[in-house]
C-alpha cells in the first residue's frame, strides 16, 4: 500500500471516529442527525480515494460509482429522518420552529 492510500485510510477513520464522538456526546436527535449525515459522505469519499489508488481502474470506477451514490443519497436520508423526528416528538422541544406553519398546514388538510 502506498503513503497517499495508507494516509487517506487514516484520515477517513479519523472523520468516523469524530462522527461517531458526535453521536455520544450531541443531546438532541438533530446534532447526532447532523455529525453522522455530515462525516459519513465525506469519510466514505476519503477511503474511497485512497482505495481507489490501489484496486486498478475497474476498481476505481466501482469506488467511483458506491461514493457518488452515498454522497447523492445519504443527505436525503439525513433530511427524511430529521423531518420524521421532527413531526413525531411532542412540541416545544425547539427554540424557534421554522416548519410549525407548514405542519400545521399539512395537518389541516389531512383533517379535511
């Protein structure tokens, strides 16, 4: 393996194990949401670049292809969660609510 594979290797454990301290130590569901949504694309694109240098091209192409898929899919996932969250936990929970109107909205006309 050589120094930039092995370095990116490296680097890509250090983001998931500071995304994965973010998940014990955040107290709301939204920071743990956020620190893994965030550093899980970037980490995975890290190996994969470092992978990439020594799996040859067909390899690199397969690495190329999983990385574009979690860096276009992951932050969705993030947002659907964060909205599941956010309908399904009790009121008051948040400072100011940005998506209190639009809720109330689409309750008003599932209740019609």
């Amino acid at each position: 393996m050589n120094v930039f594979a092995a370095a990116m290797l490296v680097i890509s454990a250090a983001i998931a194990v500071l995304a994965g301290i973010g998940l014990l130590k955040f107290q709301t569901s939204y920071a743990r949401f956020h620190a893994a949504g965030k550093a899980s694309p970037i980490a995975v694109l890290a190996a994969s670049i470092g992978a990439a240098t020594e799996v040859g091209w067909a390899g690199a192409g397969r690495l190329a292809l999983a990385s574009a898929a979690m860096i276009l899919t992951l932050p969705i996932g993030v947002h659907l969660l964060f909205r599941a969250v956010h309908r399904t936990t009790p009121g008051g929970h948040l400072h100011v609510d940005e998506l209190e109107p639009a809720t109330r909205r689409d309750e008003g006309e599932v209740a019609s």
